[in-house]
C-alpha cells in the first residue's frame, strides 16, 4: 500500500499534474483547492506528506501550515511548500513553521517533486 499524499494548489492544472505524477509513481493522493478545505482534510486524513502551496484565496499557505502545527498530530507531519516565488522572506517564513522543505514551481519539473517525495517517506 502506498503512502498518502495530500496537494493543496488552488491551480487546478498544477493541482491536477502534480496528482497524476504522484499516482503514477504509487502514492495515495487527495487533493484540495485552498488551505481551509486542505486543513480539514489534513486533520481528518492525516496524510503521510502534504504539498501546500503559499498562494491561495480563502487561507494561504502560511496561514495553513501555522493552524496544521497547533495540532498535535500537525506538529509532525511532513510538510513541502509549493511556491511560485523564491524570495527569501517566503523560503524564510515556511521554515519557521518548520516544514520539511520547498519547491519553486518555475524551477522544478513534475519528476523533481517525485524524487522529493519519495526522499521524505522512504
């Protein structure tokens, strides 16, 4: 049984690749549009490993990761940001919240985020 996978990307074709990428490397994906419905799904699923992406209407990135980490099993949970921007004040404010690393959309191919994933749930 594979390992499960949580993608919050408000871009449906972004959201929707990145899935498809995951299932055809074995992983168990679910999938939410914004952070607030990400959140209750990560809470009530508790997925292996989150993609979340920073930039989203409803509730960013941010504002998702700082709520996912006062939850007790949220603390530990694997977390990668999806960002579009690779300024340091983003990559600085996600690692406060102690993700487990980041991807810079623009810069990474679909085969990237795999190995990614697959480095953080060997």
């Amino acid at each position: 049984m594979g390992k499960n996978i949580l993608i919050i990307e408000d871009e449906a074709d972004i959201r929707e690749a990145m899935a498809e990428a995951a299932q055809d490397a074995g992983f168990n994906v679910t999938t939410a549009s914004n952070g607030a419905i990400g959140l209750s799904m990560a809470l009530e699923q508790k997925p292996d490993l989150i993609l979340l992406d920073i930039i989203m209407p409803v509730m960013d990135g941010h504002e998702t990761l700082r709520k996912l980490r006062e939850d007790e099993w949220g603390r530990s949970v694997k977390v990668i940001v999806l960002t579009a921007m690779d300024d340091v004040i983003n990559i600085t404010s996600a690692h406060e919240g102690s993700i487990t690393d980041y991807i810079v959309k623009a810069h990474s191919s679909l085969d990237d985020i795999i190995k990614k994933i697959r480095l953080e749930l060997v």
